[in-house]
C-alpha cells in the first residue's frame, strides 16, 4: 500500500492519520510513516473511533474478577471513632487492623478531602487507583506493549538521525579530502 499516494494532499497530519486508519494501516506504522509519536496516532485513531492497537491488536482480552457488593451496614457497624495524639498518629484498634490485613509499622495511604481524610490499606489504594484508571484502559490493549512501540519508534528515530549525521560528517570528509587532495 502507498501511504503516499493515499495522504496526498491531505492538510493535516490528524487527516492523514484518520485516513490510513480507515485503510487497516497497524499505528505503529503509520507514526513511522509520519514521523510522529505512537501516543499521538493511537490518539487521534481513538478519538476518530478507529481504534488500532499496533502490537496490542493481538494482545487477549484479560477478564477481571467482580468484587462482591459492599456489605455498607456491616461497615457502618464496625466503624470505630479513634483518638489523634499531638504527633497526629492514629490509633486503630487491633481487630479492625487484623480484619484489613495490617500489622505493626504497615504504611496507610491517606488522602485530604472535603471532609476530612481518607485512609486506606496499600490494597484499598490500589483498588481506588484501579477505579479511578478504569475508564482509560480499553480491554485488550496493553498500555505497556503502547509505551514499548513508542519508545521503540524514538529509538528507531534516533538511530536514523544518527546514522544521517556519520554520512553527513563521511561526506564532508570526503570533501575535505578532495578539495585538499
């Protein structure tokens, strides 16, 4: 396929992104063919509603295990009010630590609020972390294979730049040499 004869004349490097997208061209190529960042045509793809993974395009769908609803009454119930000391530490009682999994000297996230703070275990963190990311992780598409393609193309990039600049210094070399000959 000629990428040439199919973006020319097109104005704008989103136009011409959208357009090999319609024609089934991988991301990852047509950022080579661009030379623009992989981020960038995965991005304007997306928002065109083409989505086109590069290598993650063969990458499986990953199922995720549901949690079972929250029993809400049951944690009402074993909340617990806890006094501050001067130093601002906490103290949590011994079976409510048991029950989240926490021993002597275990690190808690704890984040300011409108209402006060939110304290959670590194799994409750991560869990918030997960929930707050969900809605830009598209099942099948590996961010890490996405960042591995971009890096990939800027190490491609550079090494072509540097190659372009040995024949450069070659040539005036050579240059020099026959000017002097």
């Amino acid at each position: 396929m000629d990428y040439e004869e199919l973006t020319r004349g097109l104005p704008t490097k989103s136009e011409k992104i959208r357009t090999l997208g319609r024609k089934g061209v991988p991301t990852a190529d047509i950022a080579r063919f661009l030379g623009i960042r992989y981020q960038h045509a995965r991005n304007v793809l997306n928002d065109a509603g083409l989505q086109h993974g590069g290598m993650a395009e063969e990458m499986p769908v990953l199922e995720t295990k549901m949690m079972p609803p929250l029993d809400t009454a049951a944690l009402v119930r074993q909340s617990v009010w806890v006094d501050v000391d001067a130093e601002g530490r906490l103290q949590i009682p011994a079976d409510m630590m048991a029950r989240a999994g926490l021993a002597g000297h275990d690190r808690l996230f704890v984040k300011p609020t409108e209402r006060g703070f939110e304290v959670l275990t590194r799994r409750g963190a991560m869990a918030r972390m997960k929930e707050i990311s969900e809605p830009y992780v598209r099942p099948g598409v590996s961010i890490v294979d996405e960042f591995l393609a971009e890096k990939r193309l800027e190490v491609a990039a550079d090494e072509a730049k540097w190659k372009r600049l040995e024949a450069e210094a070659a040539e005036a070399a050579k240059a020099k040499v026959a000017k002097h000959g």
